[in-house]
C-alpha cells in the first residue's frame, strides 16, 4: 500500500510542478495568444502525433477556432503560428529576426550552420556569398536542366491524367530533388526515374525523421533518440547523406586538379562555355 501511496505522490508532484511551470509565468508562455489549452510538459504536442500530411489540417482547424494568430506549445516551449500576409512580410523581409527556432538543431547534423540554419554573422556572411549566385543571368544558364526535368515531370503525370485523383506533390518534390542536385553539384540522382535509389530515399526518410522529432517533445533529447528505432535508422541515413555529398566533393577537387586551364576545358564540344554547377 506504502508503494502505491509513493508513486501517486510522485505522479501528483510531477503533474503540480508542470502546471505550476505553465502558469507563474504567463507572459513567457504567450498564455495571453488565444490557442489549446496546453498539457504540462507535453503541452500541445499530442494534437500533432499523427502523419506529417495531417499537419497543415490540424493547423488550420486551430485557426478557425482560435483566429489568424494563435498560441501552440510543444512540450514546455510556446510557439506562435502565423497566417496573415503582413505578418509573415514583417518576418521574412526582416534582416534582423533571422535566428531560426531551437528546433533546427535537429537537422544540424544533416546540413550543417549554414545559410539556412545560422544566424548573426555567420548568417550575413554566407548570404553575401552566395547572393551573387543567384543573378538573373547565371540563373539563365540552368534553365536547360530545369526544363529537362520538366519535361520528365510531364511525361511521368501524362499516365496519370486520366481523371483520377492522385497525390502529384511526391512527384513535384522529385522533380525539384533532381533540378536542386543537378544544378548545385552537377550531379543527376535521377529521383523522378528512379525514386527508389539509396540516395533519395534517405532524403525523404530524413526528412520525415526531423519532422516527427520536432513534432515530438519525448524525443528532443539526444540521449533518448538515439536509443529509439527512429534514432538508429537517423544515424543511418546520416552516413548515405554525408557519404553522397563528400564523393562529390572529393569528384569536384579531383576534377579541379588534373583539368587544365586552356579554353579547351572550358568549352563544350561546340564552342559554347561550359556550364559550372551552381554552387
């Protein structure tokens, strides 16, 4: 009977200090921002421990329920989703709120503090590196690529027009797989032809992965996901990523090394520049 009388006092405990956490602060935990009630320690997580397709539906019921701006929490941390225009150009055209949320440091074993996922000075110095990448005029240079697999996307939806219903964004996320690492690394994965390849499925398989962690307190800690089945397959998928992109840079300095600098190498067989890979 003792035991029994220590493990409710226990739970008691646990369940006081987790509303207490919730409620002494209101202003740090945006309880002011109209959302869920959340549940301590958890906090709204379990609206979203479903498939990643049910994500935008269940935000926007929350929406409808509680207006364009609205409070979530996942586990103890509150988040705040927004749906208006003015609010997200106030964001996105922002050069100063640029620090990207705790839960990118999920991905930072897959893509590293880069331009997406730094911040401060790391931030602005990678934007001013590459932003003269993405002039109009080198972007011309790729349009060959972009319409190949245009072209491709097209003749994959042609068998599938026939009235039908179908889910078309696993094949529209192929096709810009295959424009991405062609253009940046000047390497075909051929996803759209051959979706099944190692390669691409880690990338889908990963990013998946990310989506439910971030989705899921219990699994924040390191400690913990690493041990779970989910945790596993991630470090595997790591290691085919990581694999992938250092044979590439290793093909790249090979390729720098032994190439001349006469302008034979450097055009086509036709007297056109050849084209460099985007990045």
């Amino acid at each position: 009977m003792e035991g029994w009388l220590m493990v409710v006092v226990f739970f008691v405990t646990i369940l006081t200090i987790g509303i207490w956490d919730l409620l002494k602060d209101r202003k740090k935990n945006l309880l002011h921002i109209p959302g869920p009630t959340p549940l301590p320690f958890l906090g709204n997580a379990l609206l979203f421990a479903k498939s990643h397709e049910f994500f935008i539906s269940t935000c926007n019921k929350l929406v409808d329920i509680y207006g364009p701006v609205i409070r979530l929490h996942l586990g103890p941390r509150p988040n705040v989703v927004i749906t208006s225009a003015d609010a997200f150009e106030k964001i996105l055209s922002s050069n100063q709120h640029i620090t990207k949320g705790k839960d990118y440091r999920f991905i930072w074993p897959w893509l590293g503090t880069g331009l997406l996922t730094s911040t401060g000075a790391k931030w602005h110095s990678r934007r001013k590196m590459l932003t003269p990448a993405f002039h109009f005029r080198i972007l011309e240079d790729f349009l060959d690529v972009m319409n190949k697999q245009s072209s491709i996307l097209c003749d994959v939806l042609e068998p599938l027009s026939g009235g039908k219903v179908f889910d078309m964004f696993p094949l529209v996320t192929h096709c810009a797989l295959d424009i991405i690492c062609e253009t940046t690394m000047g390497v075909s994965v051929n996803a759209q032809n051959d979706n099944d390849s190692e390669y691409v499925k880690a990338v889908y398989e990963t990013s998946e992965l990310a989506f439910t962690r971030m989705m899921s307190p219990w699994l924040h800690s390191d400690m913990v996901y690493h041990r779970t089945k989910a945790g596993i397959q991630w470090q595997k998928n790591l290691s085919i990523l990581q694999g992938f992109t250092k044979q590439v840079i290793q093909e790249r300095k090979c390729e720098k090394k032994t190439s001349s600098e006469d302008q034979c190498e450097d055009e086509d067989g036709i007297g056109r520049k050849k084209r460099m890979a985007f990045l």
